[in-house]
C-alpha cells in the first residue's frame, strides 16, 4: 500500500467512526421509554430556563462547583425542575468533593430511570427523571454504603423543597 492508498484508507476510516460515533458515543439507540409528562420541544422552552432546558433536554452538564446545590444543606426534598417528581431525600445527600450535588440513593424506586450513556466514548450510567425523561445526571459505583452508589446530579435538574419547620 503507498502512501495515497494509506490516506485515503485512513479517511474513509474516520469518517466511518465519525458516522458509528453519531450513535454509539453520543447515547443514540437508547431504549425508548414512555413518560407520563411530555411536552413538545416549544412548551419545554416555555416551562424551563434556557440553562434547565440544556441540563434537561439536550443531556449537558454544568460546571462542577457551580451549582447552587452543590454545598447546600438544608432539610427536604429535592424535585425534578420539569416536572416536579420528588427524586431525592436531603437525607441521603453527602459531598464526595466532586462539585455535583450528590445522593447515595433515590427516594423511590420508581422516581429515576437509568440508562447506558456512551457520549464521552466511554459507557456510563445516564439518571433521568421516570416521569418527564429529564436528564438528572449520572450514577457510579463509589459511593457511600448502605447502596455503593453516587447520584451526581446537575443542580440545574433540580428544585429545592424545604421540610416543614418543627415546632
């Protein structure tokens, strides 16, 4: 083979992973899931803010550190900021020194769905809400017991509800 042969080759390669990579890294051929809370894209633009919509929506990820969660330690329940499904207990909240809210579990087993996400070219657990499909986050597997588990969320996904005040 000469070098023009090498090339060419090389070229129709990259462009051959540029197409597979449309699908696999970027989380396409995901399981589609009915939710109970759906909304055409122009509603969704309405409802949340143009930061919310690209957390929820369009699966990104704010800047760790920068969110208003991340250091934040009052006692209630954490909702899902399109839909206002509960998702997590301030109860099951810890800082891993990550720069994301982060809980050891949800607060019900119906309250997030998860799925492969392979957009950084490497597969990873994506959170969503079950009720809208929001996109919450990620879960790993190196966090505190009893679960094992870290759900880093984006603060962006969430809304804040405070527990009622004793008396």
């Amino acid at each position: 083979m000469n070098r023009r042969e090498f090339l060419v080759s090389a070229i129709v390669a990259a462009g051959g992973l540029l197409a597979y990579g449309k699908t696999a890294f970027s989380g396409g051929a995901a399981t589609p899931h009915h939710f109970p809370v759906t909304h055409t894209d122009a509603e969704w633009r309405k409802i949340l803010t143009p930061a919310q919509y690209e957390i929820l929506r369009e699966k990104g990820t704010e800047p760790p550190g920068s969110g208003q969660y991340d250091q934040f330690w009052q006692r209630g329940t954490y909702v899902c900021a399109g839909c206002g499904n509960p998702l997590f207990s301030s109860a099951t909240k810890y800082d891993p020194h990550e720069g994301w809210p982060s809980f050891w579990k949800p607060i019900s087993d119906k309250a997030v769905i998860t799925q492969p996400d392979y957009s950084l070219g490497m597969e990873r657990m994506e959170v969503e809400c079950a009720r809208c499909g929001g996109h919450l986050g990620h879960v790993f597997d190196d966090g505190p017991q009893p679960t094992g588990l870290r759900y880093c969320m984006d603060s962006l996904a969430l809304k804040f509800i405070p527990a009622p005040k004793k008396k």
